[in-house]
C-alpha cells in the first residue's frame, strides 16, 4: 500500500515506515514563536538548558508590533536578550508576520517538517512541507531536542473541478472549502488539495490557502508541490531539499471532490469562520472598517488586487480602511510600484507590516456594535478586541470594493470596470 504526504514525510523524518493512527519521533527542520507565546518558549528554553541548534529557532514581533503597553514591550525586551544570548534569529516589529517571513526568508522548503507556536503554521503547507502549529512547551521541548512525537494523522484528498471564476480569488475558494467541510471537518487530519485551480493558483495564493487550513480543524494541509513551488523555493533558498508526492494507492481516509466553476466571491458571518454563504446573500450590509492584510492576504499580490479597484477612488466617508503588509519586503515592494500612494489617496491608513488589527490588542479595535470585513482568517466574537462587534471575512477584492462602499459589495462589477477601462 502506498503512502500520503504526511505518511511519506513523517517516515523520513522518524526513520521508520510510518502509517496513519501510529505515534513516531520526528526529527524537526525548524521551529519558531512569536511575541504572543515566545515567554513561555524561553522560560521552559532555559529551565531545559537551551537550544538544540540556534540556526534552526526563530523568534518574531508581529503580534504586537510596536509594542502598545510596558508589559508587552517587556516580553520583547526578554525575546531581544534570550536572541542575544543563544545567537538564534530574531525578527524585529516591523519585520513582518511570521508565516509571511518563514516562506520568504527560505526557512521553509518542500519535504521539510516545521513547527511553530501560532496556530496558523500550516500555511508553509503551500511549498509541500509539513507544518503545524503547537503549544509553547511542545514548542520548547521541539527547539532544546530537534525532535517531536506526533501521531500520524489520516488524510483527506480534496479534488477541485473546474477553474477559478472570474471576481473569485484564493481567499473565496478556502472560505468555500471551510464552509463545506465544518469548522471540525478535519480535526488532526492531514488534507491534500489536488485540481486545476490549484495547479493555475502562484505561490501567494497557495499560501493564503493552506494558511486556513486549521479552520477545518486540519493539522496539516498540503498542496503537492511542482515546478511553480520549485521555481519559488530556489529563488528563496540555495538549501537542498525533498520533494515529497503522495502514491497513487495512497490510503486516503476520505476522497472529497468539489465543482468551483460556479463559485463566487464568498463571505465568511460572524461569529465563526464556516458561517459561509455568497456574497449576493450579504450584499448592501453596512460595515464601519475594513481591513486588508494580516498572514492571510497582506501579500503582494493582494495589495496589488485592492489597488486594482481602489485607484482613483475615495473610500466611503463612513468607513475606515486599514492595509496591513505583511512583511517589510512587501511593503517596500508596495512603495515602489505606487500601491501605497494609491491606498493613501483613497483615504486609506497604512500600519507596520505586522499582525495589526487581527489580533485585536492594540491597533484597529472595532467600537461597539460596528461590523468589521476582513481579509483576516478568523471572525469570533471578541476576536478583534470588541466582544460587541461583528467580524465578517471576504477576499482582498470584496473588502476593497466594500470599502468604497460602504457596505458589502460583489466586487465582480469594478472588475468589469476595469476591464472596459483597459
């Protein structure tokens, strides 16, 4: 019999020919926490005696970035002295989200097993890796040994039919995903996605993609790599690495297939992330913010769609529109092709590349009883800082034609507009 992905890599990583339900010791490529959960890592780093190998432990201010009250400034201060001391890497507030950086700066490749302490570490799923996120001390034991025990997980296989509609990007196609599967649809699963829309989606958007996967409930979500996963991971590592691919007569727990030549622009309601219906279904619903960013979509080419729309447009004057990079590259990047003076005519503010308003400790918390849409990947209650509020989640382009809107709004038909303009 076969093996899938996660079967494959865990047999690599652990010596032995693991199968799904058996428990191995993995040897771990990298592993990494942020501001939100490195105190924990350290204290139990320095009760333990330290780090396996520095070069394979990061830290990164991102959650919290710059830092808004004297105890988070201290959790930072205390991440700055442990980098010091061990000689691991240390990204600063203003550096970036941690799952943009990990991928950018080459710490993750195909093959490879990756963890982290934030839970949407599954993102690097998108370059054929394994990677899951785990509580600080598991984190902690992972950076002092280099190794971990995991059970491994069953796999689902998803097949998509069809290609990607027009007005429908990568952010709709996940929300579609989660609304079909159920918040625990794949509880300490492994998924894989197979299909033409995958294999025609770049790299940011595979990245968006597997970033959702833990709202299914799924440990690790996997896009097969090829040579579009090839062609970024030599042009953001010269490491060697492994290219993983399921068997044929992998034993696969469920095989799921899904029509998406129909899809549209789809819109995620409070307060859970698989409260999915079509945005003709919430059209005209008045929102208060927007929020165009975070790990989920503060890629380039999610700045780059928003602008599509937003050039030459004010926003509502009810509305406030927050773009949050999601790394300083990209934020450069944005700078330099005049994405961001596009966004500041609008009538945009732009944050530090950072999680910003996602986290909802610091910057754009909602008042009372406003409704907040997001290219963020979670909408519970209090989520954002504002039990009172109500957090709804759409793709970059639906947020931005929302946000000159003042309510939520089909994006397909500024697309049109564009399209005659040009």
């Amino acid at each position: 019999m076969g093996k899938t992905i996660a079967e494959k890599i865990l047999s690599l990583k652990s010596g032995k020919e693991a199968q799904a339900g058996e428990v191995v010791l993995a040897d771990v490529d990298f592993c990494f926490g942020q501001d939100g959960t490195s105190a924990l890592i350290i204290d139990e780093l320095n009760r333990l005696g330290g780090l396996h190998k520095p070069s394979k432990f990061a830290m990164f201010i991102d959650h919290n970035a710059p830092p808004p009250l004297a105890s988070v400034a201290n959790i930072q201060k205390k991440m700055r002295n442990f980098a010091k001391q061990h000689h691991c890497y240390l990204f600063e507030a203003g550096e970036g989200i941690s799952h943009q950086l990990v991928p950018e700066k080459g710490f993750v490749l195909p093959g490879e097993l990756v963890l982290g302490a934030d839970s949407h570490t599954c993102t690097y799923g998108a370059l054929g890796a394994l990677a899951t996120g785990v509580g600080s001390t598991d984190l902690a034991a992972a950076a002092f040994t280099g190794k971990l025990w995991f059970k491994v997980p069953p796999t689902i296989k998803i097949i998509l039919k069809g290609k990607m509609p027009f007005g429908v990007q990568a952010k709709d196609l996940i929300l579609y995903l989660i609304g079909k599967m159920g918040a625990d649809g794949a509880t300490y699963k492994a998924v894989e996605l197979y299909g033409e829309a995958i294999s025609d989606m770049e790299m940011d958007g595979r990245l968006t993609i597997c970033n959702m996967g833990v709202e299914m409930g799924a440990k690790f979500m996997i896009i097969p790599p090829d040579e579009k996963t090839l062609e970024w991971a030599k042009k953001h590592s010269s490491r060697p690495f492994q290219v993983v691919l399921g068997d044929i007569d992998a034993n696969y727990e469920e095989v799921k297939e899904y029509d998406i030549s129909s899809l549209s622009p789809m819109v995620s309601k409070p307060h859970k992330v698989d409260n999915v219906v079509a945005v003709e279904e919430v059209e005209g619903l008045e929102i208060q913010e927007v929020v165009i960013g975070t790990c989920t979509n503060g890629r380039l080419s999610d700045l780059r769609s928003a602008a599509d729309i937003l050039r030459d447009r004010k926003i509502h004057p009810d509305v406030r529109l927050i773009i949050v990079p999601a790394s300083r590259d990209i934020l450069q990047e944005a700078v330099k092709e005049g994405l961001v003076n596009i966004f500041l005519k609008a009538g945009a503010i732009i944050l530090p590349p950072g999680c910003g308003p996602c986290v909802g400790t610091h910057q754009g918390i909602p008042a009372d009883w406003e409704r907040v849409l997001s290219t963020a990947n979670r909408n519970f209650k209090g989520r954002m800082g504002n039990t009172n509020a109500e957090i709804y989640l759409a793709s970059p382009i639906t947020c931005a034609a929302s946000a000159i809107e003042g309510r939520i709004t089909d994006p397909r038909k500024y697309l049109e507009c564009i399209n005659k303009r040009t």
